[in-house]
C-alpha cells in the first residue's frame, strides 16, 4: 500500500511552511515590543515574556528547516521516509522553551542577590496589552490549522505562544504588583512563568520522545478487530506501530488455515492492509505476516496431506492427486508433483527427488514414495472448444443437467481443452429453487456433475455453479 500522494503532501509542505513564515513576522514584531519594555521597566517577568517572544520565532526558524528536510522523498538509507525530521524539529522547539525557563530562573536568582526591582510606566502596560493580541491571534490560527493538517510542528508552536500569552498577563499582574509596593510579586510571577514553561515544554518533549524512540503509534486491539473481520483470518496477533500520528508504519501477525494455497493466503495479506489502511486515519503501510493456524484436531490422513502441500511449497511445487496407503505399519504414497513444462527431464527429476528426500526425512513413518511428473504450462491459458464440436458438448450437458434441475435451466456453459490431452473441462450454471437449503443444493450440483462424468468420460476438470432463477439476470 501506497503513502499519501506526492500532491497531498506538497500541499502539506506549502501551507506549513507559509503559516510558519507568517507567524515568524508576528513574533519578531512582538519580541521587539517586548524587550522594549523590559529595557525601559528592568521588570524580569516582562524579560521572561520577551524571552518567549524570541523563543517563538527562533522555534519558526527550526520548524522551516526541519519541514524542508522532511520533505525528502524515501530513499536507500531512509526507506520510511523523512517524516520524523519535523519531529526532530518540534523536539528543538520544546528544547528552546526549556531553555527560556532557564534563562529566566537565572534572572530570578539574580533578583534574589540583590538586583534592582523594576520600575513601572503607563508605557509599559499599554505596550504589553499591544501585544496580547497579536498572541491571541497566532495561539487561535496556527493551533486550529496544525490540527487541520495534522501537523506537530504547528501545534508545538502554539502551545509555546499560549504559553506566551500567560507570560505576558503574568508579567502584567506583576507590574501592577510592584506599582502598588509589592515588588515581590515579581519574583513570583517569574517563577510561576517558569514551572508553566517547564510543564509545557515536556509535554512536547514526551509526545516527540514517543514517536522517535518507536513508541506504540496505534491501539493494537483496533488493528486486530479490523483484520479479524477479513474473510479468512482466524487469529490477528503482535500489532505492533510506530511513527507520527500522520505517517504511521505498523505490521501485524494474521493465523490463515495451514491448507490454504499461497495465492489465497496473500490476496488475504493484501485485504486486510487495504482495510487497516483505509480504515485507520494516518496509517500509510501496513505488513502482513502470514502464519498457519493450528487446526482442531484432524485425521491422521488430513495431516499427512497438509505436511505434503508445505514441504512442496517450500520448494515452489504443486501438488495433486495424492494416493495414500498403508504398508507394514507405514505409508505408501502416490503424488502428482506439477513441475514448470520449460524445465528438462533432467531437472524436472532432480526437483521431485529433492522433494521425495524432504518427505523421507520428514516423515519417519514413510515406507515409500513415488512421484508422477506433471508439466504445467506457465502463463498457459487453456484454449476454448468452439464449431460443431462444442454445439454437440452443450447437448449432451443441457439435456443431462436439464434433466435433473428441470427445463430450461442449465446455462452459461464454457468449454475449453484440459491440460491433459484428449480431455475436456467443462462450467456451467444450473438454476434451483431458491429456497432450497445450501445442502440440497450442493447435493444437487454434485449429481449433476456425477451424471456429466458417467456421460461424458472425456471430461476432466468438472465446475456446477447451482444459483436461484434470475440471478443470472443480476
């Protein structure tokens, strides 16, 4: 299964990355206002704010820099993409904060030596209450559009400029404080600042820690709810995810019944990363193993016939026709073993006594073996019967299906040359009562087919496609 589309990721790239550069304008705007009055004040909250300020666009910086990497298509040495350098990214966002709290706690330490407390000007307030709203407005845009695109680094980034908005209430209640002889109050508010930036800025930090240290990307137990209602799947086990919550990886475990054919089994494979695919937002592959399921318990005779089937799909063979008896205590087996019709004698021989010797070491009760070459045709498609000899077949198996399913409803018969030379295989479609039990109807198509073969002794492969009068008109 394919990723998202080259479009809808450039689209991705292009809105992140004007936002970003929007947004980067505003705080440089709002960082200078905000040193500003922390020059003229010497008020260390308002230095935490501008501090903040600074952080934002610094933070806007990194994001550009980790989308650009990010959008590097899948390579060699990066075959899952580039995806996680946002990641990187928003990690050296919730880095920069931590970094402001520190600077912050600094200046308090500072304060506490002995520093001058800070002086108030109606200038001060009004500049501060200038910049709330610029604040107001990134927090609102850029988290509503990171939740639109689903992007982290947005989101980080408006978590830092909420944090930017408390700061700057906080910087004004503590001038305020001082202005009404409490200039205590400053310290506080600042060391309130920095336990909210420190909160804040590990929360990013953990979210990002999960997703490059592979944590867990998805529930396990939905995966599994949504391969086991696949056709087919008995057990779906060892979920396991990873990536950001946008460009999620995961594989998973799928028990099929041992006797299925390889073909079977990997359409199966192939449903169920379609359904997890389509059926859980932000998983772009999905890898199913197929593993076979422990049947209850089977005759001595069905286990002998599946451990056949695997030892010669081990060595790409087919098998048919098995003949099993027993001889002193042990098995005697007939086999046709299919082997590609290209191949020589010579190799085709040395295929089926490479698989004779597996079943001998593999089953210890083996008396003997004897193997029946079998040539397929790869890519060979068998050719219809047509002209005056196909007008007889249909005949004779209209007038022996009509004769047992009623007039007039044996249809759609299809004709083509067996594998096998001189022999025929035959379709059709017989229509009974539809209310007639799944059973019956079975019964039905098989003495169809039982009278067919006593007719026709040429056929070979024989189909009865048994269906309610009228579906053949749906």
């Amino acid at each position: 299964m394919s990723a998202p589309s080259l479009t809808a990721r450039s689209h991705y790239q292009r809105s992140v990355k004007r936002i970003l550069l929007g947004i980067m304008i505003l705080n440089l705007l709002v960082t200078g206002i905000k040193f500003a009055v922390g020059a003229l004040t010497g008020s260390i909250a308002v230095l935490a704010d501008a501090f903040n300020a600074l952080v934002d666009s610094s933070s806007n910086v990194i994001g550009l820099l980790g989308l650009r990497a990010a959008s590097e298509p899948p390579d060699p040495d990066h075959p899952y993409g580039h995806r996680k350098y946002e990641t990187i990214a928003t990690l050296g966002i919730g880095g920069l904060m931590l970094l402001a709290g520190w600077e912050v706690l600094k200046d308090v330490f500072a304060r506490l030596a002995g520093g001058t407390p800070p002086t108030v000007t109606s200038l001060s307030v009004v500049l501060i209450l200038l910049t709330l709203p610029i604040n107001i407005f990134i927090v609102w845009y850029e988290g509503k559009r990171g939740r639109e695109l689903g992007s982290d680094v947005l989101r980080a980034d408006a978590t830092g400029t909420r944090v930017n908005i408390l700061v700057s209430l906080a910087a004004l209640a503590g001038l305020l404080g001082a202005s009404i002889g409490l200039p205590w109050l400053d310290i506080v508010v600042a060391l309130g600042i920095v336990v909210y930036i420190g909160v804040a800025a590990s929360r990013i930090l953990r979210e990002t820690s999960d997703v490059l240290t592979d944590g867990a990307a998805v529930d396990p137990h939905v995966v599994e709810d949504i391969a086991r209602a696949v056709p087919g799947v008995w057990f779906a086990t060892k979920v396991r995810s990873r990536g950001r919550e946008d460009d999620v990886h995961l594989d998973l475990h799928v028990n099929v019944d041992p006797a299925m054919a390889t073909e079977q089994a990997h359409a199966i494979a192939s449903e169920v990363e379609r359904r997890v695919i389509d059926q859980m937002p932000g998983v772009v592959d999905a890898v199913v193993h197929i593993e076979p399921g422990q049947h209850p318990p089977i005759s001595e005779w069905e286990a002998l016939a599946v451990h056949l089937r695997q030892l010669a799909d081990g060595l790409g063979l087919g098998v048919h026709n098995l003949h099993v008896d027993v001889l002193d205590g042990g098995y005697m087996v007939d086999v046709d073993v299919e082997v590609d019709a290209s191949l020589s004698l010579d190799i085709s021989h040395r295929v089926a006594t490479e698989f004779e010797a597996r079943v001998r070491a593999e089953i210890p009760r083996l008396v003997d073996i004897v193997t029946h070459l079998e040539p397929i045709a790869p890519g060979d498609h068998p050719q219809p019967i047509e002209g005056a000899e196909a007008a007889v077949l249909r005949q004779q198996i209209v007038r022996v299906a009509d004769d047992i399913c009623g007039a007039g409803t044996t249809h759609h018969i299809i004709l083509r040359h067996s594998h096998i030379p001189h022999r025929v295989d035959v379709s059709c479609h017989c229509e009974v009562a539809g209310h007639t039990s799944l059973t019956d109807a079975h019964l039905i198509a098989e003495e169809v087919e039982r009278q067919l073969r006593a007719t026709l002794p040429q056929l070979d492969h024989v189909t009865i496609h048994v269906e309610p009068p009228g579906a053949k008109d749906l």
